[in-house]
C-alpha cells in the first residue's frame, strides 16, 4: 500500500516517468491489476512513456483479466475501435505480457518459492510438528514457532493452488501441497497462456 499510495501521488503531482516506472516494474509484476491498466493508461495518452495503442491496448487485456468491469469497457472500447492489423500486434504484445504478468504466472512463481521454502528445511515437502526453530516475522514482530511458520506457508500453499485450479480450469490439478506436480502445473500454465480470446 506504501507503494501504492507513493506512485499515485507522484502521478498526481505529474511526475508520470517515475510513475509509470514503479506502475511498470514494481506493482505490474506483482499482478497488481490497478497498476497494469495505468500502465495501459499512460501508454495511451503517451504520459510518461511515448504513446503506444498497441502496448496500451494490451496491457489494458492484462489488466481486464479477472474481468473488472471497468477494465473490461476500457479495453472493449479500445479494442473495438482498432483494426485487424492492429488487434493481430495487440494479441502479440498481449501474449508476452502473459507470460509474464498474468494471474496464474504470478501465482506460480509464489508457489514454486514456497515449496522450495518449506523443501530446504528437511528436503521434504511434509513438515513436522516438532520444530525447536522460532521466527521473528519482521512486519509485526511477533515470534512463531516454526511448526506455525510453515503451518501458515502450507494454508498460503493450498490457497494459491485452489486459486490456479479456479482460475485456469484445472479439473484435476491436485491442491495438496505434498501431492502437487510442479511439472504438470507448470505445463497447464503454459498452456493456459499461450490459448486466449
């Protein structure tokens, strides 16, 4: 929220480099949807950046991705307003913006770095009870057990594997962080991001 709070006020102080370099690298990435329609934005009126339907009207599809209807009008209106030509570059550039950016690619890249959390402590997936570790989190803190502290990594696990399986139409996708197939989930994104409308 700091960040948030800090780009928009650079933004209404009108100093649209700078913030469209932290909408761009530090909130887009982080799948920050707000923060992929004003890059869009500011692509679109050419504030901050050298103006650009095409990468406008792509990062606006980012942006409409989990289908917000306000994101959604804007990019429609865009969209329609745009010859083939022009739709065949969007669906391009949209293509390598969701690769990167797209819901279940942010997700992904939580869920590898949360196995491999919970793997380098006993090289196991599986964790048990018995911890004598205590973690100090650093935005609160408070001290937890590190039976608690993997605890919590295990329920922000099965979440965000819910989240992918709802989001990319996993029908069988496990949602078990000790029964996860990293490979195959991998494989689905990829899937699921390389077919759009």
């Amino acid at each position: 929220m700091a960040i948030q709070d800090k780009v928009d006020a650079l933004f209404d102080a009108g100093d649209f480099e700078r913030a469209f370099f932290i909408y761009r690298n530090e909130l887009a990435p982080l799948g920050d949807k707000y923060a992929q329609y004003m890059v869009g934005y500011m692509y679109l009126t050419g504030m901050g950046i050298d103006e650009d339907q095409i990468l406008a009207s792509a990062w606006y599809r980012l942006a409409a991705e989990r289908r917000t209807p306000e994101f959604v009008a804007v990019r429609n209106q865009l969209l329609r307003n745009m010859g083939d030509d022009d739709i065949r570059r969007s669906d391009s550039e949209y293509l390598k913006l969701r690769v990167e950016y797209s819901d279940l690619v942010v997700l992904l890249t939580s869920v590898k770095r949360n196995l491999r959390e919970v793997e380098g402590k006993t090289g196991t997936r599986i964790q048990g009870e018995n911890n004598a570790m205590t973690i100090l989190d650093p935005r609160s803190g408070r001290a937890q057990s590190g039976g608690e502290y993997y605890r919590e990594i295990r329920l922000e696990l099965e979440d965000r594997l819910k989240l992918m399986k709802e989001i990319g139409g996993f029908e069988g996708m496990k949602t078990d962080p000790e029964e996860v197939n990293l490979r195959e989930l991998e494989r689905d994104v990829n899937e699921y991001i390389a077919s759009f409308d």
